[in-house]
C-alpha cells in the first residue's frame, strides 16, 4: 500500500485508492473555468480556479460551516485567479464575511487572483490578493469617451479636444479602479467632462482650485449627489495642465481630487447631472 500524507493537513495517510480519488485536492490542481458562474465547494480544497470567460463573472463560496463540515482539517484554503478581461465577483455565502468583518464582496480585474482560507472564528475569509497586472498608460477622450476597468484602470485619460472631452466612468462596484484624467487641450467651447454612469453613484472629495484673483487658493468640494465634473475653460478649470483623480470605492462612491485653474468668477466644478 502506497502511503500519502495529504498536504491540506489531514492528519492522516491516504491509501492510493484515496489518492486517485481526490488527486485535485491533494496536488493542487488548476482548474479551468470557462463559464460566467462558479460555486466553491469542499472539493475545490487546494485548488486554483482559473476563471478564463472574456464576461463578467460571479464566483460564490459556499458557507464556511458547510464546508469545514465536509472536509477532515479545521482550515479549507482555495485560490483564484481571474484570466478573463472583465471583473470577476467573488461572494461569500451565508452571512460569511471577509477579514475586515462587513465585507461580503471582492472584485479581481483581469489577471488578479485572491488567496482564500477559513478563519479561525469559522465564518470570515481571510483573503491575500495579488495584482499580477496593472493597466498604465495613456489614451485620448476625443470628443467622448465610456471607461471600463477591464481596458482604462490605472490609465492616464487625456481631455484633448478643444471642443470638449466627455467621459462617463463604470459604474461603483469595489473593483477598486482609479482612473487619471489630465487636460491636455484647454477646452474653448462647450466643457471637459468627467460623470458617473447611472443615477446612483456619486462624487465624493476636494477639487483645490488656483485663482487668477487675491485670493489664490480656493477649495470645492463635493455636496450630497455630486456626479459630474464640468471644467469649462475659465470659471470652473479646464486649462491645459489641471488634473483630477478619481477612485472606485465601491458601494455607489466615486473619490475624487485634483487640481484645476479658475479665472473669472470661480465657481464649483462639481454638479448633479446624471439621472
């Protein structure tokens, strides 16, 4: 009889029969997905997942205590990686959490993966994420111009059109994009444009504004349903060299900052325009 010990901390030997049986679980396999969906079950202990559908993807975990139950060691461990190009979600099941306790949701951008094991309280996943690639470099907006994490995270947007640049984020959802926008071109009629994609997310943040007038500095920030920016040129930026940053912190919230010059009359860039 062929002895194993089995590396997920059984605590006991296989025969070979149990090897063959379970030789996934035992060597780590990788495990190619090609659907848009995909449950974690017990089986899946020391496996990587491979999700490789081009869409979007959801990947539940199935309760901790369902899966701590169908398994002989007290810690269940599970790798994925997304090799798709847009998000995969990534969901706990039951009323699991991830480590910071509130939680329930990770989102992993083409080429990341996450690390999962059980916690020792036996309902939060403790979560390792690795970023394998980042998106960098610049585009051009044009006259306009829809972003989306899987092609524009991590990516300067250049407002290069003297006639406006108008450019509509993805929508919140934890994925954790941050996208930077430069004015390369002074906008000299109608505006540069930066808005949510729907009626439910908004801007949150400073926009530091420097002033043509005694008062050098000013400072706008955003009020309740802030979600759009609009630089036109002079009152509200728009001037070749201002910048602004904006990040996705999930949950309907858009962070922004930046700074913008102002002549004229300054007045807020910020607005509630999205329906």
């Amino acid at each position: 009889m062929t002895i194993v010990i089995d590396r997920a901390g059984k605590g006991s030997a296989l025969t070979h029969g149990e090897v063959d049986a379970n030789f996934d679980s035992v060597c780590g396999i990788n495990e190619a997905q090609s659907g848009t969906t995909y449950t974690v079950v017990a089986a899946d202990q020391n496996r990587t997942i491979e999700l490789t559908n081009a869409a979007a993807k959801t990947v539940t975990l199935t309760d901790i205590a369902t899966i701590l139950g169908d398994i002989d060691t007290s810690d269940f461990k599970v790798v994925i990686i997304n090799r798709g190009a847009e998000l995969a979600t990534v969901t706990c099941g039951g009323s699991d959490t991830f480590t910071d306790g509130s939680t329930t949701s990770i989102y992993l951008g083409e080429y990341d993966s996450v690390i999962l094991h059980t916690g020792s309280d036996g309902a939060t996943w403790n979560e390792l994420v690795g970023k394998k690639y980042v998106h960098r470099g610049r585009v051009n907006a044009g006259a306009s111009l829809t972003l989306t994490y899987s092609e524009h995270n991590q990516k300067t947007i250049r407002l290069d059109s003297a006639s406006g640049s108008v450019v509509t984020l993805p929508d919140s959802n934890s994925g954790g994009g941050i996208y930077h926008f430069v004015v390369s071109t002074t906008v000299t009629s109608f505006n540069h444009i930066i808005q949510v994609a729907n009626g439910t997310d908004v801007m949150v943040g400073i926009i530091s504004g420097l002033s043509d007038d005694s008062d050098n500095m000013k400072g706008w920030g955003t009020a309740a349903g802030s979600d759009t920016i609009t630089m036109n040129g002079s009152t509200k930026g728009g001037i070749k060299g201002d910048w602004i940053t904006v990040k996705d912190m999930g949950s309907n919230n858009w962070y922004v900052s930046g700074c913008i010059r102002q002549s004229g009359t300054e007045v807020t860039p910020f607005s509630a325009a999205v329906t």
